[in-house]
C-alpha cells in the first residue's frame, strides 16, 4: 500500500530489536565516522591544497593560469573560441554543444595521468617521503575529483544509445576508456554510470524494482548513516544481482568480472606500496563511494510527494531549484569553470530528458511538470534536509511555479500557511512504499534495511 499523507494516517513498520540495535551500533558508528571524515578530508584538498596551489600558479604566470582553465572548461556561450580547443573537441566528439563534457574530462585526464604518475614515482625512487605523495593526494581530490563527475555521468547517458553518434565521443575506443579506465581512476567502479545508474536508476525512477532508490524508508539521520553502509553492497553485489535477475547476464557477468579486477588492481597496488594504494586507491574509492556520492544519492530524491499514488513518477520524487550554488571548488581556474547545472539542481529535467547536456537544461523547466519546486540551492537544500529544517523548505517551496492549475490540491497547498506547508514536507520524507511492495532486491541482502526504523505512528497532514 503505497503511503500517502492525504489525511491522518497510521503508519505501522518493523523496528530493530534492542538487542541487533546494540549489537551493530559499533557498525553504524564506523558508517558515521568514515562519512564525516572522508568529507572534511575531501575539504582540505578541496578548501586547502587546490586552492593555494592553483594560486600560486595564478601568480607564477602572471594570471594566465586561471584565464586560460576558465576559458577551458567554460567558455561563455558553452564553445571555444576557434582555436586548438576548437579544433580537437570538433574532431573527437559528434555534438558540439557536448563540448563542455569533453573540456572536463580532458582535464581531469591530464590531471588524474600527472597524479598518478607522480605518486607512483616518488614511491618507487623513495623520493618526498610521505608528505610529497599526501600533497599530490590531497591536490588530486581538490583540483581533480569535482571536476568532471557529472561529464563521466553524462558520458553514460549518451552512450546507451545504439545510434553512436549519439555517443559522447567519435571513438568508442575513448568511451571505452572513460568507462574502464577514467571512471576507475575517479574513485568509482568500472562502467558504474552505464550499468548501475543510466540502465537501473533512470529505469525505474526511484520506484520499488530502483536500487538506489530510497522511497522505502523514513529519511532521518540514523537511517541516513545506514543508507551509506549498504552503498558498497549496491554498487558490488546489488547491481550486477539486478542485471543477472532481469535476464541482462552477461551485464552483469560483465559487472562482477570488472569490479574483481578492480578490487584486485587496487590488492596489488597496495601490497607493492601500502602508502600508493590508499593515496590513490582506497582513499578516493571510499571517499567517493560513502562520501560524495552516497550524499547525493540520498538527497536527489530525499523528498517524495506520496499523495497521488505513483511515487516513482519523476515529478513526485524530483526536485527543482531555482537558485544556483557557488562553485565547490575556490581554487583559481576552478572557481568559474563549473557548468550551471553541476549540482543537478534541474534534477527533475534531467530524468525527464536524460540524454540532454548539463548546458541549457533551464530552458526544458517548462516543459515538464514538478511538484517540488524550492527556491533555493541545492547547498542550502542539503543541509535543510539533513537538519530537518521543514520552516525553510517550506519559506523555499513554490508548488504551483510551473503553472499547472489543473490540481486541486497543488492550488490547496499553495495556500497553506507556513507551518501547514512545514508539516507536509515533513511527511514527503516518509515510506512511499511499504516493504512487501518492494522487489526482492532489499533482502539480497537485508542488511543494511533490516536496522533501520521502517516505519513509526505518524501523523501526516493532508
């Protein structure tokens, strides 16, 4: 029965036992840990390293550095100027206005290759002792790992295509590399934004049959921090389990081959050097796994309009935002290179047209339909969320933006007073579905979903 907060409703659900809550907490304090301190890691070479390093750049080439890399990764208009840049991006994809995916990932290629290398020979020769590898280290997750996440991703959108011009690059040799090779070396496991987000996610829409959806449980802190904890099990056991139940085997016979290889790579790295493998393996994998993009996979579809009864619709489990974030990044070069749409704040565009670049997706925002429409950015939408904020959310919250007259009840919560429209976001973060809806991937296995509070007596305002 899907929930829906249309009255007063009582919501039954299963709760740990004492005695498992006791017994795993250690588990969940692990989760915890490596959550907060693979994010304020991420800072320091984000906040720290990159940025005094891209400025001294800056002035050791009198200002180039940061012009030329803007000019780069984000020319105004979204096309170079005719120049190299002009010339090679025209040779080697089959749209031009693709060409700011191509900048970003040529960056983070040339970067990710110097990182690399360098780590690898200053340990081979014993050069830099352990500071000089921990500096290329952190250099890499502030000037390298928020550049291109998103290029990688549309990268895989693209090439589900069968026509391959459609597909980012020209070579499906580079294709392949991106998916082999780059998105490896980026932290993540071989083609997982081909296998596990473009062909599962985008599929199901955050629906009972979706892996990475979320519309099953309460989103609150402590089930926040076990959502994190089952990321590894989607990314390595639940994905390629999903290809092979669908009929889809040698995807994912293709999947559980890749990911060996990987974890094997990332073995011997760090049998051969132990400080290598976590600098350039472990670290960043972690990092991006239970970090980054467990964060943004909780929050994309945090909130979810239950009312209507098909919750895996996108424009009930999607957002709009109306109001950019700053760049992530304030290292120069950095700073003003960052396509509009980075953080996804057109995320309900972008699953109605998922093949659409990340330039000029505003411009799609009418032609689709969008009940959780907030007039903020996604920073400050996180961090509503995560402090269950509800007076902010509902400050932010224009449902009827889009113009859609024809629902009674979006004209009904236009006028609610504040602290009714509080209430009603806050049921938008409760089970959609109960659990005997959901597909049988959430007990392959259940754990994580067996610890958390699946439900709790809610009082939901309709």
């Amino acid at each position: 029965m899907t929930v829906s907060p249309e009255n007063v409703t009582n919501v039954s659900g299963n709760k740990p036992s004492q005695i498992r809550k006791i017994v795993f907490f250690p588990i969940w304090c692990v989760s915890c840990t490596i959550f907060i301190s693979g994010s304020l890691w991420r800072m320091i070479g984000l906040k720290i390293v990159s940025h005094y390093t891209h400025l001294l750049f800056d002035i050791a080439t009198l200002g180039k550095f940061e012009t030329i890399l803007t000019e780069f990764l984000n020319p105004k208009g979204g096309l170079p100027k005719p120049g190299l840049a002009s010339y090679i991006s025209s040779a080697l994809i089959n749209k031009k206005e693709h060409y700011v995916h191509f900048a970003a990932i040529t960056w983070i290629t040339f970067s990710l290759i110097l990182c690399w290398s360098s780590i690898l020979y200053m340990r081979a020769n014993n050069i830099g002792s352990w500071y000089g590898p921990l500096f290329v280290h952190f250099l890499q997750l502030g000037s390298v790992f928020p550049v291109g996440v998103n290029d990688l991703h549309y990268a895989a959108h693209f090439q589900i295509s069968n026509n391959k011009k459609s597909h980012l690059f020209r070579s499906e040799a580079i294709n392949f590399l991106i998916r082999y090779v780059i998105e490896p070396m980026q932290g993540f496991i071989p083609t997982f934004w081909l296998n596990h987000h473009v062909r599962i996610h985008h599929k199901e829409h955050n629906g009972p049959d979706d892996i990475q959806g979320i519309t099953h449980f309460e989103r609150n802190f402590r089930n926040f921090i076990w959502f994190l904890l089952d990321m590894p099990l989607q990314w390595y056991v639940r994905g390629p389990l999903m290809h092979i139940t669908n009929g889809n085997k040698m995807i994912g016979l293709e999947m559980f081959f890749s990911q060996t290889m990987y974890l094997c790579f990332g073995a011997a790295l760090t049998k051969w050097d132990m400080c290598a493998g976590l600098l350039l393996f472990w670290i960043p994998h972690i990092t991006r796994v239970m970090c980054f993009n467990g964060l943004n996979e909780y929050m994309q579809h945090a909130l979810v309009d239950g009312r209507w009864g098909n919750p895996d619709d996108p424009k009930y489990n999607s957002f709009l935002l109306l109001q950019p974030s700053r760049s992530p990044c304030s290292a120069r070069g950095l700073r003003y290179s960052f396509a509009d749409n980075f953080e996804e704040r057109y995320h309900a565009v972008h699953h109605n047209f998922p093949h659409k670049g990340m330039i000029g997706q505003d411009a799609y925002v009418s032609k689709i339909k969008c009940h959780l429409v907030f007039d903020t950015s996604y920073v400050l939408f996180v961090g509503a969320i995560l402090k269950k904020d509800f007076m902010s959310l509902a400050r932010w919250w224009r449902p009827c933006y889009l113009g859609d007259k024809k629902s009674d009840k979006q004209a009904t919560d236009v006028n609610l007073d504040l602290e009714a429209k509080a209430r009603l976001i806050e049921s938008f973060l409760l089970p959609a579905y109960d659990l005997d809806e959901m597909g049988d991937w959430i007990k392959k296995p259940p754990f994580p979903f067996n610890m958390m509070d699946l439900g709790r007596m809610q009082r939901v305002l309709g």
